[in-house]
C-alpha cells in the first residue's frame, strides 16, 4: 500500500485530496513538524529537504508535491487534461505557476505576518504585493473558464485549492471578496466528497498547535543558526 507522510500544510493536503479523488488506497503517516519529526533520521532517509509531504509507493519514492501529483496522475491516468502539446503545456506552466510563485509567496506572506519573531515592514510589504499579484493573476485566469485548465477538474485545480485554504490567514478574511473566480472554484471543490474525506484527515492526528520555542527551532531553524 502506498504511504503518505504528511501534515496539515497546503502542501500535503493537495495530495491528500488526489488520493481521495483517484481513490487509491493509502496509508497516512503523520510527520509533526513543530515536534521536528521533519528531522529525524528514518523521515530525512526518504527526504533530504526535510519537508512534507513525501509518498512511498512500492521501491518509488516521491518527495515535492507537484512532482507527486505528476507522478500520481500520470500512474492512474487520471485528472490530466487531454493528451495534446496545447494542454500539456498549460498543465506545466500553470502547475509551475503555483509551484513556484503561489506557494512561496503566500508562505513567506504567512511566515512575516504572523511567525517572524520581529516586525519587518519591508519584507512584509513584499511578500503581501507578490502573494496579491500572483492571486489576481490566477482570478483573472478564472474569469472565462471554470477551472484552470477549462471545463475539466484535473490536478493543477487541487494544487490551487491547497493554497487557497490558507488564503484568509495569508491574506486577511476579506481577501475571497476580491478574487471572486478563486472563490468560485475553492467552494466547488469544497463540495467535493473527496475534500471533505481529507477534511476529516485533521481528526486522525493530534498535531501540536502551539508555536512555542521547540516548535519555532523546528520549523525556523535559521534562527538557532542566527545566534551562533
């Protein structure tokens, strides 16, 4: 049986709901990163990045999320748009598009305005504009499709829909009224029997909540290294 090893982070999430959309079978191995379960020996064997979420499938190991959902989808044959040179360049480009301007950004927003041990207006306000450009860009996108890719719900919609659940504490609660196709498609996907499977996944797992001083170590380590 295949293994996830995961969190509750955007990241893990989106691939928790492919493998409840695809329907695979799977077992859910929790990592707690603010226990720094992320850097122990047996998790940085199948990681050296230390980071979640990582999939185990027979003598494959898959580490980054949208190389799993690739190696996913290309493994079932399912949620990919059509088989064309078009399609599969709006699949990589937009998948890229989340990879690497969505994801970093919005959590760089996440980490200055609420975990950054002193106020940094500067990085702050940078962080914030890029988070904003890059959903703007992805809303604007959405105005004249109802997914990402057109009319069919494939991959890249999950890894839009890992992020936009951290989009209110990124962003502010007021953000959904501004990107209103995001918003669209985050509900509908929502709605989805397979989102609410991983919905139920934060009830397997008690993951520690609180950002005390061994959780800061372990999720922000360059901070020790700062001292040294």
């Amino acid at each position: 049986m295949l293994k996830f090893y995961y969190s509750l982070a955007p990241n893990p999430m989106k691939v928790a709901l492919f493998l409840e959309e695809a329907g695979l079978p799977y077992e859910a191995i929790p990592v707690d990163t603010r226990k720094g379960e992320q850097h122990a020996a047996p998790f940085l064997a199948l990681n050296p990045n230390a980071k979640v979420p990582v999939i185990v499938d027979g003598e494959a190991t898959v580490f980054d999320s949208s190389a799993i959902l690739l190696y996913l989808a290309e493994k079932t044959g399912q949620f990919l748009p059509e088989n064309t040179p078009k399609a599969r360049g709006e699949l990589l480009s937009w998948l890229m598009f989340t990879a690497s301007g969505i994801g970093p950004f919005t959590g760089q927003c996440v980490h200055f305005r609420h975990y950054a041990p002193e106020t940094v207006p500067y990085a702050q306000n940078r962080y914030d504009f890029e988070a904003w450009r890059h959903w703007r860009l992805l809303d604007a996108h959405l105005a004249t499709r109802s997914h990402m890719l057109g009319e069919r719900y494939t991959l890249v919609d999950m890894a839009v829909w890992g992020w936009a659940r951290a989009l209110p504490f990124a962003l502010g609660e007021a953000a959904w009224g501004e990107l209103p196709h995001l918003k669209r498609l985050f509900d509908a996907i929502n709605a989805r029997p397979a989102a609410q499977r991983v919905a139920a996944l934060r009830e397997r797992h008690a993951f520690k909540a609180e950002m005390d001083d061994e959780a800061r170590r372990a999720m922000f380590p360059h901070l020790d290294h700062s001292k040294g």
